[in-house]
C-alpha cells in the first residue's frame, strides 16, 4: 500500500511540476512562469523566455515573434495607459499610420510651470512591443509623472508594417517634433525634452539623438538629453557583423545586407557636435557586448564635447526597463544624470 501510495505521489508530482507542452493545463502554466520571470525582469543570462519574448529578443523572424508576442500578452497586465485615469490622453495620432500614436500622462503633483518631459520608446527588436506594456508605464512613469514631468509613451510602426529600423527612428523624430510642437497645450515644456527608449528603442532614440538629419527633417528642436537602456545596438556595422546567433534573422530584418544602410541606421556613425548629452545603462552579462558598443559611443562623443557616460549593470535586459524608478541606488544613478541635463530638470528630479 505504501508503495503504492509512493508511485502516485510521484505520477502526481511530475504531472504538476513537469507538464507537458501538448497539455492545456501545462501551457497555461509555462504561460503564467513566463509572464512571471518577465514582470520580474530576469535576463537573457537566466534564460528568461517570458522577458525574451516580451521585449523582442526571442530567435527567429519578426512574424515569430509578433505570433508568440500576441499569445503571450494576450490577457496580461498591462500598464496605466492600458485604460487611462481622468486627465491622462491616450492614442494621440502624431501621422496617419496605426501605429503612429503617443498616449500622455501628467504630472502627479501640481506645478506652477511648464512641465519637462520624458518621451519614452519602446523595445520589441523592432516588430514586436507596445506603448501601454508595463515596462512602459510601470514604474518609470509613476516615478517620473511623480517628480513632476509630463510623461508620454510612444508606438511607431515595425517591421510588419514595412518599416525597417532606419524608418523607425524617423518615425520616432516625427513623434519628438509632434510632441514638442504641441507640449504646451499638455503643460509640458517643449525646450525640456528628454528621449529615452528600451532595446530597440533604446537604438532608435540614440539614433534621433545622434542624427542631425533625421531631427532636421521631422522639425525636431533642441533636445537636452537621450536616455539609452540595454540598446539593441549602437554600432550597427560591428553588431551585422558580428551578431547574436539566434537575433541574425531578426536583425536582417530590421538592417538588411548593405553596409550603407547599416552606416545611416547606426548612432555611433551619425553622431556628431549636434548631438545630446547621452547616457548609456547597459548590461554587463548580456551576449552582444552592449557595454563595448556603449563605451565606444560615448568616447566619440565626449571626444567632440557632448557629455556622455555608460552605466554597467548587473541585472537582465528586462529588469534594466522594468526596474528603472523603483526606490534604490540604479534608479538613483539614471536620476543624477537627468539632473546633470539643466538646472531646472535638477530641480524636479531633486525635489
């Protein structure tokens, strides 16, 4: 009898701890871990499929992704611009594609003046992603929102809808020069911009920092500084010719095979004395060498006069997005910087 009792106690254990990937059940438990590990923000470093997944970095083409990216945010938690509180103005359109639309959020306290502004972009390898994740609109945007900056969360169309990486960052200087042409009528400070972005995002707005034409032709004004956390790439010619193994297709996506096309869509090769103070938060275990990429940026720009620093960090790609504006010293570390960018910012952030 107790043998008996001993095997099904066994049988029962691997059917709840092991459960199979044909089984209904075990999917929407491997569903709920992967959501978990993602929320939580563990890095590529501790195979966190959830947080892969959700911030583009999963193998294979952009339809792959844009498939496992829909199953898996299919009833999850989603940030504050899921539905918006009163006063909060969600999908502003900045052009006529579907996905060219910004969602603002407003100062959680009250100010007597125009308020600075944080333009946040988001990851997804440059075809999955969107505004309202909680990566978008957790934390960041209640520190932020809190210290009294207008906050604004923007989409842009991806490799799905025909545009490659290049494009994107002019779609996201179009959504810059919308957001500071039309700052005031939100209470914001258009002469105040901050960029800021996530992986792909994370490139996109380094590249509209670092790409005089590419501001010159969108209207976009004077930025005071440019935010870069984990990005996908810096230099684009090193990482095409040197790539992640399981991110080539996805990169081949969104760069193509021509050196030149590489060259115009790589921050480090637009940079030039135009260009923002810039800081780069990179992960020191993450494949790629994001840290070397970041170094090698910030030595040019500094050697032309524009402050830049790198921050290296022991956390996964995710938690670097998802973590930033929680109580502590990374937070604390992003928050110097911004305060380094103009003295009335300083004055918000120290507040």
């Amino acid at each position: 009898m107790v043998r008996i009792l001993l095997i099904l106690s066994i049988l029962f254990s691997a059917a709840v701890f092991v459960p199979s990937a044909d089984a209904e059940g075990g999917g929407r438990l491997r569903e709920m871990l992967m959501k978990r590990r993602a929320a939580k923000g563990e890095g590529e470093q501790n195979g966190g499929l959830g947080e892969k997944l959700m911030e583009g970095l999963g193998g294979g083409t952009c339809a792959d992704r844009k498939a496992q990216m829909s199953k898996l945010m299919s009833g999850g938690k989603k940030g504050r611009s899921a539905k918006g509180p009163p006063g909060d103005i969600m999908n502003i359109a900045y052009g006529p594609a579907e996905l060219q639309k910004l969602d603002v959020f407003y100062p959680k306290r009250k100010i007597e003046e125009l308020a600075p502004i944080i333009i946040m972009v988001h990851g997804g390898g440059w075809c999955v992603g969107d505004k309202t994740m909680r990566g978008m609109t957790g934390n960041k945007m209640e520190h932020y929102t809190g210290k009294g900056f207008l906050y604004i969360s923007v989409n842009y169309p991806m490799v799905a809808e025909g545009s490659m990486a290049l494009q994107q960052g002019k779609d996201v200087a179009r959504a810059v020069a919308y957001v500071q042409k039309h700052a005031a009528e939100w209470g914001g400070d258009a002469s105040r911009v901050i960029l800021m972005g996530h992986s792909a995002g994370a490139h996109l707005v380094s590249l509209v920092n670092a790409d005089a034409k590419i501001r010159k032709d969108a209207g976009v004004t004077k930025l005071i500084g440019t935010i870069s956390l984990d990005s996908g790439t810096t230099n684009v010619v090193t990482q095409m010719n040197h790539p992640i193994e399981f991110m080539k297709e996805r990169y081949a996506e969104a760069f193509g095979d021509e050196e030149a096309y590489w060259i115009a869509s790589s921050p480090f090769h637009q940079l030039d004395k135009t260009a923002s103070p810039w800081l780069s938060v990179c992960s020191s275990g993450r494949t790629g060498d994001p840290c070397g990429q970041s170094d090698e940026y910030a030595q040019k720009s500094n050697a032309l006069g524009i402050p830049a620093q790198v921050i290296p960090v022991k956390k996964g790609h995710g938690a670097i997005n998802n973590e930033l504006g929680e109580a502590g010293a990374y937070t604390d570390s992003v928050d110097k910087f911004i305060a380094t960018l103009d003295p009335v910012v300083a004055r918000y952030i120290n507040e």
